[in-house]
C-alpha cells in the first residue's frame, strides 16, 4: 500500500471514531438532561432519620448533600424536622444572630436553562414577625422574602440558564421569632 492511502484510512479512521465519541458524549448529556432528573441531591431531605420521630425537639443536625454555613450557633439550629411538604421530613431554618446558608453545588450544561422549585413554609406571625430568605444561583442573589407571615408550604420556582458545568444553589435565611421550613427542593432541565 502507498504511503497516502495508509495514512488517509487512518485518518479516516480516528475521524470516524472521534465523532461517534462526540456523539455518544452528547447523546449521553442530553438523555441525563432530557429525562426531567432532579439535579439536587436529597433534596426532599429524607436521607437523614429523626433522632427520635415521637419527639419533635430532638431533631437530626445532619443534612446529607447539604453544606450549612454561618455562625456555628446558627448553623445548630438548622435541623431535619417532622414538618414535611411531603414525605416524613423537611428541613427547619431558624437562627439567632446572623444569615445563615444552606448550599450545594450541582452539575450542569453551561447555556442549558434549569427550573429551581421549592416549597417554603413560615410559623412566624404579626406582630412578631422578622425573617428574611434569600436565593443565591451561582453565587448571584436572584431572589429576597421579607417578613413572610405564617403560610403553609407555598411552592415558588426561578428558571436560570446554567453559566459553567458547576452551578451553586444557596439559600439564606434568618428568622427571628419562630421558624422556616424548606422542602422538595429540585432543579431540572428544561428541555
């Protein structure tokens, strides 16, 4: 064989395996991104088991896939709790003295647009009413609640067009009187 001919099927070759790993590269992101997966690990915030269900006081300090963040003091009293939007567990938000952040870090498609939804409830009443919940998406604050009187959970949702392949989603949270609780907390593509 010629010297060209061997080194056109080799090229050809590499060719013909490079764009079937490209293909099957993107084929493999769009299926993870298509199929409506929730991006956000426990996110309904069931991994962690009361400490002791028939006892509400005593609450797990653990949160699985959680990062808690602020004044150890503050960062204490955010806890699993039996009031859940669904399922057995939610997470209870509260603090004393400063913000306090609850984050994870989440992988996505840069230029890929994303639905974040969770369900928000407040405890706190008029006139004793001083909280505040923020939303951070990739450190970017897009989101701020003031004195949020009682409510059940509400559900409240933000689309965000990813900016890099790792993506921060952080909430913020002070409550003076009482308590906030936060539940089924999802990101998903949007198709």
């Amino acid at each position: 064989m010629k010297f060209t001919k061997k080194l056109s099927i080799i090229v050809c070759g590499l060719t013909t395996a490079f764009l079937h790993t490209a293909v099957i590269t993107n084929t493999y992101k769009s299926a993870a991104q298509a199929d409506g997966q929730n991006l956000i690990y426990n996110g309904d915030f069931e991994i962690d088991p009361l400490i002791d269900p028939n006892d509400a006081t005593i609450s797990n300090p653990n949160i699985t896939g959680w990062v808690k963040s602020g004044d150890p003091i503050d960062t204490a009293i955010t806890r699993i709790s039996n009031f859940p939007y669904t399922g057995n567990q939610g997470v209870s938000l509260g603090n004393v003295s400063n913000i306090t952040y609850l984050s994870q870090n989440i992988n996505t498609v840069r230029g890929q647009y994303y639905q974040l939804t969770y369900y928000l409830a407040s405890t706190e009443e008029a006139p004793d009413l001083k909280n505040k919940f923020q939303v951070f998406i990739g450190e970017k604050k897009v989101d701020v609640k003031n004195d949020i009187a009682f409510q059940g959970y509400t559900k409240y949702a933000l689309v965000f067009k990813a900016k890099s392949t790792s993506t921060q989603i952080k909430f913020g949270y002070k409550v003076k009187f009482a308590f906030l609780y936060l539940d089924d907390v999802s990101v998903k593509a949007i198709p």
